[in-house]
C-alpha cells in the first residue's frame, strides 16, 4: 500500500523524513504510486492465494487422517511378495491396467498400486491399497499427479491454483504470483529507504512500539513486509511456474539455457523373448525378472527411501524405479532396469542434474509445503499469516488517509501524480526498458500494468475536469 504520509490527522502521523536529492528522490515517487495501486487492486488477489494456500499447506496430515482405513494397516512380521499384491490389485481393478507400484515404505503403511482407466480426469490415476502383510486390498480410489494426492488434497490443490473456476480461475493465481514479487519488493524498498537513519536495522527489522494510529500500522505493515520478503518472493517464483503465461515462457527460457530436470532415458526394448509385460501380475516365472527383484536391484543401486516402480508398457521394455521423497529431493534418483535380466542399465542421479533445475526442484517442495515436512509448513504458515496481516494493515492506512471530513464511503487519496515526469530522461528509458522485458516474460503483469495506468490517466482526466472553471 501506499508510505504516503499525507493526511487530515496529523496525530497519526510519524515525522517526514528530511528531503533527499539525488536518484532514490526521483525514484520514490513513482515507486510509492506503483506499490499503492498494485496493492489496492491486486490484494485481494493476494489475500486469496494466502488463504488457500494456508489450507493446501497442512493436507499431508489432513490427507493422512482423512484416509487413514487406506493409507495405515496394523503392522505385521512378514510381507507378501510384492508381485503378488500387484496381482491381487490388478484383479481388485477390473477394466484398468496397472501402470506402477509405490510399496509400503514403513510399518504400517499400505502398498499403493496405481492403474490407467478410461473416464478419468487429466493425471489422474486409479489406486488400490494393499495390505502388505495379508495381500489383501484395503480399499481403492484416484490419485493425482505425481505426488499420488488423494481426492480432497487434489481438491484443495486445484482450488488454490484455479479456484474450481477452469481457465479464469487458473488467471487469478498468475495474476497474484505476477504481482505479489513487484508489491513486495516495492514496499521494502520504500520501507527501507525511509529508515535510512540513526538505529537504521533495529527501525527497519522491528515495529515502533511508541507510535499511534496510522504512524503504528505503517511500522507493523512495514517491518512484517521485511521478515516475509524472502518467502514471498520464493513462493512467487516458484508459482509463477505453474502459471499459463508466465510459466511457458519460463519453461522457454529453461529448456534453452539447459536448466530443465533431465529425464531418465529408458532403453529400447530388449530381444530376450516373451518376458515383458505387466510384471507382477503372476505370470513371470521362466519369462524375466518380476517387481521385488526390480525393487531389490534398486535398492542396490542406492534408490532409498519411498519410491515407485513403474512396470513395463510394452514387451521386453525396462521397468523404471525413481524416489519420491518430497522432504529431501537429493534422495529422488531414479534408475532403468532390465525386464528380462533385473540388471539396472541406466541412471539417473539428482546430484548430476544442472543447479538450475536442482533450486527448481527445492523450491517447488517449498511451494507444496514437502520440504523437510512439518519445518517447512511451519514456515509457510507464517509467510501466509504475514502476507494477510500486510494486507490488512495496507487497507487500514488507505482507510486512515482520507480526508478529514470525508463520507461513509470515502477512501484515501493516492500517492501524488506527476512522479514519472519528475524522473530523468535515463530513469524513464530504464523503467520502459525493464517493462517491455517483464511484460515479454510475464504478459499478465504487462497487460496488467497497462490497465493500471488507463485507470489513472482517466482518473486524472476527471480530475482536471472538476478543477477547470
């Protein structure tokens, strides 16, 4: 919101600072009218992403108890080959064809079998829960995406990326991803270069506990918009990857500078006789290896912890064996191995991938809330709460800016027009610049932006209108 001072209440004005020369004098102005009407008309954008993203945070332990009689059985001595729970699931799931396993990863976990069928939405799978230690199965439902979500987890999931509301919806989530980093960065910069004075960290980092009224809200809006900077802009970033603009340029951009995750590059079906197929169904022995000597061949190779083996999708190809551990990406390697020798022919190590795609990775656990789990959802509770509270605070001083004798419906005014004018020809083209390229890589903020603009030039045009004789 807007670090204008100007207002009919002195009493709840903090002192002006002294006037400054130089560029940061030029640049102000038009940085505070930028962060007050981004923050007027793109929060409540915000704010929506901030609640249901502070939903989304906490749907691993929602999920977990929701789906307890799925995802839980009583622990046992001895487990069921692994072949042969994929057997029983496979004819627990008439109609589809099983496409991979994720096996029971710790006592008391469930075996989760995943098949294709037709009639289901884009990603999604069904999936048949095995107990591991009697093979029997448990219960079935869909699973989405990569991550294996279960139905209110991908609910929510799509809710705070679309709103349930298709493409427009999938707008609104760019549209807060694409602004939230500019208001952000904005309002830091303004914060700090109004506290560029004695005891300059302590007034930029804390609140001031001797103000009032407005003066009190500005200190909370601004020191809290400090602590939350660099969690906002990482969820930004990281957002704006799933966007529908900004993210298939981004994904441009990655492929040609060699930053994109490499995928693992399964060989060529072998010529070793009939032994490919959906392994694990029963029906291997003499015809390859089956789905615990894929497993096992794996676990050699150094895959630890949870994973999924994904079963051959046509005769003589490789099964592939990859981590899903969201917590600590570094274990999600991945390997090929052989369908008729159950030798692994082919790796893929997340040591050996680019940096670029590794900090993509990192940060899109962060995003989901996976990384070093309950850690990391703490943290993003915290960025979300900060980011309500930033704006609520920033209506709050809109509101405490209006005139002295305004009506019910009265809001404060604007920061002052005239700050582009007041810049140097050299800060004019440095700002054009800087628009052209992010409105190139970011359309929505482009187009956006243009609409802002519109807005205040008519705004202005009133205005004028009304002060002519």
């Amino acid at each position: 919101m807007s670090d204008d001072t100007s207002t009919a209440a002195p009493e709840n004005l903090e002192p002006a600072d002294p006037p400054r020369a130089g560029a940061w004098a030029a640049v102000r102005p038009l940085l505070l009218r930028l962060h007050f009407y981004a923050g007027v008309l793109v929060a409540p954008f915000i704010a929506v992403a901030a609640l249901t993203g502070l939903v989304y945070v906490w749907t691993p332990q929602i999920e977990r108890a929701l789906y307890a009689d799925l995802l839980t059985v009583e622990p046992g001595p001895a487990a069921v080959p692994l072949a042969d729970q994929v057997a029983t699931a496979a004819d627990a799931l008439p109609g589809a064809t099983v496409v991979a396993v994720r096996p029971a990863h710790g006592p008391g976990d469930t075996t989760r079998v995943l098949a294709d069928a037709e009639g289901l939405a884009a990603s999604h799978r069904l999936a048949a829960f095995v107990d591991p230690h009697t093979g029997e199965v448990v219960g079935e439902s869909t699973s989405y995406g990569s991550s294996a979500s279960l139905p209110v987890r991908s609910w929510l999931a799509t809710f705070h990326r679309t709103l349930h509301l298709g493409e427009a919806g999938r707008l609104y989530s760019e549209l807060a991803a694409t602004w939230v980093w500019v208001v952000a960065l904005g309002g830091a910069a303004l914060w700090i270069g109004r506290r560029r004075r004695a005891r300059a960290v302590r007034r930029v980092l804390l609140p001031d506990p001797s103000a009032s009224g407005r003066a009190r809200t500005l200190s909370w809006h601004g020191a809290v918009g400090v602590w939350a900077l660099a969690g906002v802009l990482l969820l930004s970033a990281t957002g704006l990857t799933w966007s529908r603009f900004a993210g298939e340029n981004i994904g441009e951009l990655r492929q040609a500078w060699g930053w994109t995750s490499p995928t693992l590059a399964t060989p060529a079906p072998s010529d070793h006789g009939d032994h490919g197929g959906h392994a694990g169904h029963g029906d291997h022995a003499g015809h390859g290896v089956d789905a615990d000597a894929v497993l096992a061949a794996a676990r050699d190779a150094g895959i630890s912890g949870p994973v999924e083996v994904t079963l051959p999708v046509e005769e003589g190809a490789a099964y592939t064996v990859r981590g899903t551990d969201d917590r600590w990406p570094a274990h999600k390697d991945a390997v090929a191995v052989d369908a008729a020798t159950g030798e692994v022919v082919e790796e893929l190590r997340f040591a050996d991938q680019p940096l670029p795609a590794k900090f993509a990775t990192w940060g899109i656990a962060f995003h989901m809330g996976l990384l070093f789990g309950v850690a990391n959802q703490v943290l993003l509770t915290v960025v979300a709460l900060a980011v309500l509270g930033l704006v609520v605070w920033g209506y709050r001083m809109w509101w405490l800016r209006r005139p002295a004798r305004a009506g019910a419906w009265a809001v404060g005014r604007p920061a002052v027009r005239g700050a582009w004018w007041a810049l140097p020809w050299w800060g004019r083209a440095a700002v054009v610049a800087a628009a052209l390229a992010l409105g190139w890589l970011l359309p929505l903020f482009a187009a956006s932006l243009a609409a802002f603009v519109l807005v205040d030039l008519a705004l202005a045009a009133r205005a004028r209108r009304r002060a002519a004789p």
